[in-house]
C-alpha cells in the first residue's frame, strides 16, 4: 500500500500536468499517452549514456514541452480539431520514443538514477519516501498555483473559461493554448522520467491509457476534494492520483488481473462523467462542474439571453 | 480618433447568398466623440462594429485608430487601442474567475504579460474604487466568482473593465439589449458617466431608438449597407423617436427610388 502511494504522488504530477489542459484550458489533450512515454525514454537514453540524472530529467520536461507544443501547432495554426491533433501527436510519438530508445525496453539496472540514493538507502516504500515524493508533488503544484496568478497564468485561465473576452484584451489564445499544452505536457514527461527512474526502466508501451489515470485523479479528485479555487483544485488532483492508485491497488488486492486495469480505469472515468447526471447526485457539489469540457453540450454554448 | 475610409464588405461572395453588409462607408468619429448607431436588421450596424474591432476585414478600404492604420490587425492586437462591450452579458467576463482577477486581466490590456502577480495590493486597491464607481456593492466582493453575478452586474462590470484602462476607442454592441428595463437603464446611465469621465471616443449600435437619442452627441442611421443619416448634436436634440421613424420611412423610400430609376 506504501508504494501505491508512492505511485500516486509522482503520478500526481502528470495528473498536475493533465488539469492545466483539461480543467484550466478546458482541452481534452490525448498527446498524454505519447508524451509521457517520450520524457521517460529521454530520461532513460540520457542516464544510460551517462548524462546526469537530473540534467537527463529536466531534459525530459523539454522533450514533452516541444511534444504539446506540436500538439498547440495542430490545433491552432492547423485548425485540426483538439482531440484529433492530440492523437496525432501521440501517434506520431510512438514512432519517435522507439527511434529514441532503440528497443522497446530500456532497463536502467545498475545505472545512477535520481533515486539511487533513496534505494540505497532502503527508503522506498518507507515513510521517508512518501514524504520526499509528497514533497516534490507538493513544490510543483505551488509553483503551478502561483504560475496561473501572474499576468500571464490568468490569462491562461481565461482561455480556457472565455476565449472572445481575453481575446478583447488583446491576448492571442492561440498563444495561450500553444504555452498551457506545451506546460502540461513538460509535467507529463517530467512524470515519465520519474517512473522509469522508479521502476527501473522505460517502456514503449508505459503510456498507453494514460490519460484516464490522469482524467480520473483530476475528476475523483475535485469530485471529492472540491474545487473553488486553484489551490484547493490542485491540491485535489495531487491527492486524487493518490487515491486512484490506492484503489487500484486495493482492486488488484481483491484478485482482479493487471491486465484488467484499463477496463478498471475507464469505468472509473464513465461513473465519474455520468453519475452527477443522475438525479440523485446533482446536489453533489463539484462533480457536474467535472464534467464540462468532456460532455457533449446540452444546450447551445453562449446562447442569446 | 476613428477613420472608416471607404470601406466595403459583401458576404458569401460569388454564391447564391451573396449579401453586400456595407457599401463605401466613410466614418469619422473626432476626439471625444460619442456616435449612435441605429438600423434594422441587415442594415450593416454589427458589421461595422466588427470590421473596427477585427473581428472582420474590409474587402476594401481601411480603419485608422489615431493616426495608425489598423486594418491589417487581427482583433486581440487591435485591443491596444479598443475597448468592447458586446450584447451578451456572459461575453465580456469571464465567469469562472474573481472579480478581481477579471479586472486584473482588463487592466493589462493590450500589454505584453508576463510572471508578475496578477493581483497586487496596489491593483486591489484601485479595483475596489473603481468598483465603487458602479454603485453596486461590488467593491466588497473582490473575490467572489464572476459567474454568481446576475447580467446587469456583469454587464455593468464588462463596462468598467473596457473602460477604466482609457482607451483609445470604446465600442458598444448593443449592450443593454439582453437586460431588463431597469438593468439597462442602469447600464445607460453608467455609460454616459464613464464615456464623459475618460472622454471616450465611442461607437454605440443600439436597436433602442430612444436610448440612441438620448446617449451620444451623434446619431447615424444605416440602411442596407449605408449611412443614410447622420445628424450632430444640435440636430439630434431637435428630433423624437416618431421623427426618426418618419425620416427613416422618408429616406428608405427614396432609396428605393433611385434603384428603381436607375434600372
């Protein structure tokens, strides 16, 4: 159960990543599956070639930065629908992480990673390595808090609430977009890195199915957890990716098969989305706010009052 | 200051649908000015109003703000010089954020952004004397969300957040005609107020044709594309809504006409 919650707080930091595009832009960005894979074969290649682990990570969060970036291009300058442009990004990125990696399978055994020391040391899965993993997630969610506060963050913000308003103030969107995908996807690459860091290898497949595990942390997240404002929402989504983990865990714990995770994972998604439709539960605060950029619209958008 | 210098714009060229929204238009509003523009449907009001702001290019002619020719700009790098209220009282706020956020986003409009704080003391300060100004209560309610406020309040903050940053243009599209009575009332009231206190040069569609009246120290009448009246203040003051009716009927009939002489 530790490294469940382990797992749960690295991974709040692609789900960090997943809540810039998802809530704050209000962009379902697919580019996830393949970005993430991407920062951990980066990763991977440069620890095994000798590049220090940090260079090589942080060098991961650039190599997902120009991937939603490319996913920003499609959209914006292309004019390709956003769900599209992020499968064809992700797609793309399949080819690209095996050239990167050479094989479908990187192992990084006796290689100096980032988390040598705490291996070392026996600290994993000890209550010295959830507090360094809660310390990390908790450092780049308030560096994302105080991000979407300056000038440039609530501009972020409003791209994704009101595109013809902060366009009136003289904001280009598409820039805006372009930078929010290009963030998230950075976080979802610097997740890759660590995972592979943490397992011990990179895997062609690692980020397949991805985004539900990212979707579900931030929507199980706020639905619970609450969502007012910023510091709350992203709080949230850390301690969501937590919770989804530990239910996996507890799932696989009760005799379900691995394999049967990613059915897990969506259906936990489908009751996320569909349950603050019924009746019931429209009274729960938060959970239909959830589920805005991924329902089709139930009434015209901005309709004449 | 605002030239409108020959400008043309048909929709849907070379189709079926083919529609001429305005034809060799030529508009100049002074320093200060404060025009009113009145129409039916399709007589090319809205057009107007989105060719200056950029939300549509002339097919020819060209838009000057100040002595700086604008046409090719699109509309989020024209708002350096533009400030807008649109009709829907959900479009100009953005709904999700404070108050203060919104005014924060308002007040850099136009300039570059970059990793300062959004909201200092300083701004919150201003925001809250400025908010005053709107006799709403909204200075104590800095940081309530913008989506708990009812139209007329966001309406009458969209105003404020168009205006308090002074500038160069002020364009109003039809922005009392989703509220009721009394909102709009309001809304007029503060337009008049906050257009004299920056001295905003401004562009106000309206289908109210008293509200045209008595707003402004301009008013133009457009048909099919045109303008077919244009009256300053001293003439504007002279008139009531039957004589615009009158004189539009008047115009409109003329109009008619000259095209069928001329076929």
């Amino acid at each position: 159960m530790i490294v469940a919650v382990e797992l749960g707080l690295i991974y709040a930091v692609m789900a960090l990543g997943v809540y810039l595009t998802f809530r704050i832009l209000n962009f379902p960005d697919l580019t996830v599956d393949g970005s993430f894979t991407t920062g951990a074969a980066v990763a991977a290649v440069g620890i095994i070639n000798g590049v220090p682990p940090l260079v090589a990570t942080l060098a991961a969060f650039a190599a997902g930065m120009a991937a939603g970036w490319v996913t920003g291009i499609l959209h914006t300058k292309g004019k390709i629908n956003g769900l599209l442009a992020g499968i064809l990004t992700m797609i793309a990125l399949y080819s690209i992480n095996l050239r990167i990696m050479g094989k479908a399978n990187l192992p990084l055994l006796r290689q100096d990673t980032l988390l040598t020391p705490l291996r070392d040391a026996g600290l994993l899965g000890s209550a010295v390595g959830i507090l360094v993993f809660a310390i990390i997630a908790l450092a780049i969610k308030l560096v994302i808090d105080w991000f979407l506060h300056t000038d440039l963050g609530l501009s972020l913000q409003a791209t994704g609430d009101n595109e013809q308003m902060i366009r009136s103030f003289g904001v280009s969107t598409d820039r805006t977009k372009i930078l929010g995908l290009a963030l998230s996807n950075g976080l979802v690459a610097l997740c890759g890195a660590m995972i592979a860091q943490y397992q011990g290898f990179a895997d062609i497949g690692m980020g397949i199915g991805l985004i539900l595990a990212g979707l579900a942390s931030v929507i199980i997240g706020q639905a619970i957890f609450g969502s007012r404002i910023i510091f709350v929402a992203t709080l949230a989504v850390v301690l969501g990716s937590v919770l989804y983990r530990v239910v996996i865990q507890l799932a696989l714990q009760a005799g379900l098969n691995p394999n049967d995770m990613k059915l897990i994972s969506a259906v936990l998604v489908i009751i996320a989305l569909v349950l603050p439709q019924l009746k019931v539960f429209r009274k729960v605060q938060g959970l239909s706010k959830m589920k805005k950029s991924l329902m089709a619209p139930s009434e015209p958008a901005g309709a004449k009052v | 200051m605002l030239e409108i210098k020959n400008v043309h714009k048909t929709f849907f060229a070379g189709t079926v649908n083919e529609r001429v929204a305005l034809q060799e238009i030529n508009l100049t509003l002074g320093e200060g000015e404060f025009v009113t523009v009145i129409g039916s449907n399709g007589a090319g009001k809205s057009t107007i109003l989105n060719i200056t702001s950029g939300k549509l290019r002339p097919d020819t002619g060209s838009v000057v703000i100040d002595g700086q020719d604008v046409t090719r700009l699109a509309d989020f790098q024209r708002a350096k010089y533009i400030g807008r209220v649109f009709q829907d009282p959900m479009a100009g706020t953005s709904p999700e954020m404070t108050i203060e956020q919104n005014m924060a986003i308002a007040f850099e409009r136009g300039k570059r952004r970059g990793l300062a704080p959004g909201v200092t003391r300083k701004k919150r300060d201003f925001f809250r004397e400025e908010l005053k100004s709107l006799e709403l209560g909204l200075e104590n309610r800095l940081k309530a969300k913008v989506g708990l406020l009812s139209g007329g309040q966001r309406q009458a903050l969209s105003l404020l957040m168009a205006t308090f940053s002074s500038p160069n243009i002020l364009l109003l599209d039809e922005h009392t005609a989703a509220l009721d009575p009394q909102r709009a009332a309001l809304v007029s009231r503060l337009t008049a107020e906050v257009v004299q206190r920056h001295h905003l040069t401004t562009l106000m569609v309206t289908h109210n044709m008293e509200q045209a009246l008595q707003l402004g120290t301009r008013l133009i009448m457009m048909h099919e594309g045109r303008i077919i009246l244009d009256l300053d203040q001293a003439q504007k003051s002279r008139m009531t809504v039957p004589d615009l009716l009158h004189e539009f009927e008047k115009i409109k009939g003329a109009a008619v006409d000259d095209r069928t002489m001329l076929q």
